[in-house]
C-alpha cells in the first residue's frame, strides 16, 4: 500500500511506493562515463588550466598555482554568476531581470584523479570541511551575496561535468525562494512546537531507532521520514547549531568521520552510486538561531526526476527509508 | 554576463549563464538505449498483459483488451496511488502520514512501438486530447480526488521506463504544494494586475516577438522568459481559460496541430531529446477561474538537475529562451 509522508520542514509530500521498485527497468544500472577528454585541469601538474587559486591547503615551501597541494579553491572557469554588475532589479513589461551577480567556486577535493571523498583520509576531509567554514566566513563579509550554498555533484547521473573529485561554492544576490520556504518552516514550527524541529526530529529518529544509519558522539545520519530519494541521507549535529560556521576545531574530526563513514556506506552497498551533497546553512544575517538547525543532505541519483515530480512537487520513492536504513546497516556476508 | 529572470508565476529565479554551455561535458549527446526485454506490454496483441483497459478508441466491432484499438488507457500495473485506504492523516509523533489513496492510469496513445508522439496525425492527437479531457471530467467528480495531472515522460533521461509512446495521469488526494503556490502566485498577480499574469504575459510575448515558437489562431507556443531547462516551451490558449476540460471540440484540432508543430520542432532540431510534457490546470472546486490559465509545459532534458538546483531552487540554463526559438525557428538549410 503506497504512503504519504509529509516533510515536517516544510509541506512537501512524497509517496513511498516499494510497489514502484517492481518495474522493469528501474533497478536497471547505466554507468555512463564522461568522455575522455584525455586531460583532467583538476589534476597535479595541471594548476595553470584553472583560474588562478583562491586559496589552498599546501606543502610548506610549495607556491600558489604549483604542485604540492591537498586541496585547491579556485574560480569556476565557467561560472554561474560573476562579481561584477549591480545589484538593482529590473522591469522589462511584466519580466524581472537582474544582474547575475555572485561567486561561483570550485573545491577541488584532491590532487588523484581516481580518488573518491569517501576514500580519503579523516584528516584529509577535516581540512576540507575547515576550508568550507573558511570560505563561508570569508564570503558571508560580502554585503551583495545573500545565501551561500556549497554542494558537491559526484557522478555524471547527478550533473557533474567533471570526473575528478570537488565541489562548488555559489553566492547568490538572492535567498533562494526554497531556503526561504525552508527558514519559514522552521518559524512556523518553533511556534507550534516551542522548539527546533530538527531537535525534535533527533529525538524521535534515536528513540524509534529505524532510519539511523550511524552515528557519532557530536553528529547523527539518519534517512529522513519523507526521503524524496532512495537511501537519502541526512548528518546534522545532534545539539542544535544553526550557523555551519561555528563548529568548532575539535568537532570537526567527528563530522569528518560521520561524513566518511555514510559515503562509504552508500558507496560500499551501491556499488559507488552517482549522489548530489548538500550543507544547508542559516544565512548570518538571520538571527534567529534557535529555530534553524544546519545539515548536511546527501542524495543519491538512482531514480530519475520526471513528469510528475515536475509538475506536482511531490516525490515517488521506490524504496522507503526503513529499507534503505536496513540494507546500510547490514553486515557484508 | 550572467543574468537572473524571475518567473512571474511563482518567486523562482533563474539563472541564465550561457558562458556555462562552453562547459567541456555538458553537450556530449548520451543516448541510453532502455533494456530490450523483448517483449512490449504496451503493443498491439499484448493487451492481456495490461490490467484491463478503463477506456479505449476503438475500430467498431473490435473487444476491449483486444486489438483494434488506437488510444487505450489502463492502470498503472505499478501504480505510485491506489483507490483503497482513508483519508485522514495520522500523526506518528512529529510525521504526518496518509494512505497512498489515488489513482494512476496509462494512455497508451499508440498501438506501434516505434512511432513518437509527433509522428502521429493531427486526427489522432485530437482523439489523444479527447481522452484527456474525458480522464479529467471523470476522475474530478470523485471527491477523494483534490487534483489530477497529466503528464508524459518520453525517453529514458525523462524518466520513461517503457519505451512505447504513452503518456500517465495520476489523481491526488492532496492538492500538491507546487500546484496551490502557482495558484497563489496567479491570485496574487490578479489582484496586483486586475487581470490573469498569462494574458498579461501573451500580450507581451506577442509584441516582443522574439520568445514565440510558432502558433494557430486560438494558440501560442512560446520560450518562457524565466526557462529552467533548454528548449523549455510552454503552449496556451490564447484567450483566457482556466479548465483545459472545458476546451470545445472544434478547439482541440488547433491543439492538436501546434502540439504536433512544437513536439516536431523540438525532434528535428534536437534530435529527438527526452521530455517531460505536463498539463497545468485549474482544480475544479477552485472557482476563481478569472484567476487561472491552463497550459501545457515542455521541458526537454538536455541538461541534469545538480546540487545547486536540489539545495536553492534556482535552475541554471545554458541557453536563453531567446537563443533557444531562434534555433528552433530557424528553416533547414
């Protein structure tokens, strides 16, 4: 019998409908290679086919735009939005039209081409994770760029456009309608329920214990309620933190391993599965941290999007998240 | 330079970055062919492995569920809604949850297996457009059902997992979130614009000139100003009507020629690229119909919804709608 869960954060349904893993093609693979372009600009050796670096995690001794680096920030080639023009909206009839400004920057996650994030070191995505706080606290100065959302596309199935691991930085001038819906959400909830929905969420999840897919000490990832997607994953702080910038030193180590452990996880049961990363954060000007709660969303690409999610808002999962927790959680034999 | 459109519908913001086409992967045509499973539920003959057809347009003299038919609708055989269950909403401590109470049908629009929605004879669209709006007018008189959409995924990269032409209608028993924030967003417009947002819209696009795809005397195809995707077209009436059921017969052969013109444009221009075409339409019980105008969406899938979409709502779109009907309307050298 399908379902209907709700979103608690915001009124977004999804039907759950394990009848719907039933058909054909499905559960069909399609690995899909990029093409090789028998050149990677993200590799060792090759810094100068990138827009000079922003900033960079370095041996001592070794220079910018040269070999020697961990992790390398730089300007995507082809950006999304640009830092010039202004910032005034314009009418053309009944249109709105601005300028597209922002930054677009690319975290280039490793010099290896064939390294995956889920398989480097702890210490290696502390760093990494300590360059997302960085560029979030440099960026957030910035009084044009209202939002700023960091994301990762791994796999071609999930948009990425190049193989070698990274992820992306993007300013917006504008919060984005959906981050807006979301800070509502969590308004309207905190009045209702006197505290922070994400809070109280935890809860639940650690005392029905069935969509846990581990934990730390600091951090929990569980498969949200009403997962729009197969074996979607959730990591946030157990202890409310609304401001992903304020994590501190010595609790990144834990969300390194959290992030580690939950990628190896769907990796290691999904045969390395295409997914899209994403930190949803309180923009700083937003003061109201009580009611925001920061985290991490991770969504595999095993389903496609189609006519009717496009044309409703609401998801069909083939696979609920009780399963999905289920086959993560489950020894290898 | 990069340029942000706001949708006059409903607050979505687009990003318009054609720099982002020059992108090395981001145009390599992948075609993946679905399975051969040998054998089509869908085609002439295999009626009996179709749950029992609803409704069909029949030679005279033919059986349901037997050849002889040229459209045929049936249940989903995996049906993301069901007819049993309640309707209330029970609370599982923070979650909401229903019965997944609906219903999910197939037209099925073509006996043959190779021919594509734009290949067909205006005659037999206009008979595709009949089952349609026969489908609303019954499911809408049963009172569980709060909307019913159309729609239509074609090729894998659309979602499609059957190959053969057809096109689905499921009913809700929720009016999905999306459809209540558009027809908010049309009441808001009218109160602001004394009159319905897509009238103003088709008065402007029909002065400018420079978004119309092609059009008859009662309809206008045209390239939205804030596209999401490229080569997204959206095909109206030209005089307001807010229930696509309420369509006259001599109307729907006008229809069914710029749906024929558009689908084949797309298709030779294009390559035939995976879509998803959805009717957007007025709930019946909703009686502001001065508020309303139904429409039919296109949206090829030429490009993948990557993090920065799932995380902000925003879309990036490499080609303008400008760009986009100019290619569409250029003639063949």
């Amino acid at each position: 019998m399908p379902e209907l869960r709700k979103d608690p954060l915001i009124d977004r349904w999804v039907i759950i409908s394990t009848e719907r893993s039933k058909r054909g093609s499905d559960w069909e693979e399609k690995v899909v290679h990029l093409p090789s372009r028998g050149f990677c600009p993200f590799c060792e050796g090759n810094e100068s086919r990138t827009p000079p670096e922003i900033t960079a995690i370095r041996e001592p001794g070794t220079s910018p735009d040269q070999p020697g680096w961990r992790i390398r920030v730089v300007p995507n080639k082809f950006p999304a939005l640009k830092a010039e023009g202004d910032l005034q909206i314009h009418q053309q009839g009944i249109y709105e039209i601005m300028d597209g400004i922002g930054t677009h920057e690319v975290v280039i996650e490793t010099p290896l081409h064939n390294t995956q994030l889920n398989e480097l070191p702890v210490a290696h995505l502390v760093d990494l994770i300590k360059i997302f706080r960085e560029r979030i606290q440099i960026l957030q100065k910035d009084p044009r760029f209202r939002y700023i959302l960091i994301f990762k596309n791994s796999g071609y199935a999930a948009g990425a456009s190049i193989e070698h691991s990274h992820s992306q930085i993007i300013a917006t001038p504008i919060i984005p309608n959906q981050v807006l819906q979301e800070i509502n959400g969590f308004k309207k909830y905190y009045i209702k329920g006197k505290q922070c929905v994400l809070c109280e969420i935890i809860q639940q999840e650690l005392a029905e214990k069935k969509r846990i897919i581990c934990w730390e000490k600091e951090y929990i990832a569980f498969a949200p309620f009403a997962s729009r997607f197969p074996f979607e994953a959730w990591i946030l702080p157990r202890k409310h933190q609304a401001y992903f910038e304020d994590i501190a030193d010595n609790s990144i180590v834990e969300l390194a391993q959290i992030l580690k452990n939950v990628l190896s996880l769907l990796s290691g049961k999904l045969n390395q599965p295409p997914y899209n990363l994403i930190l949803y954060n309180l923009p700083r000007f937003e003061k109201k941290k009580y009611i925001y709660h920061w985290r991490i969303e991770i969504i595999p690409k095993l389903t496609k999007v189609a006519g009717f999610e496009w044309g409703s808002g609401f998801y069909i999962n083939p696979i609920s998240p009780e399963q999905a927790t289920e086959i993560l959680r489950k020894n290898p034999d």
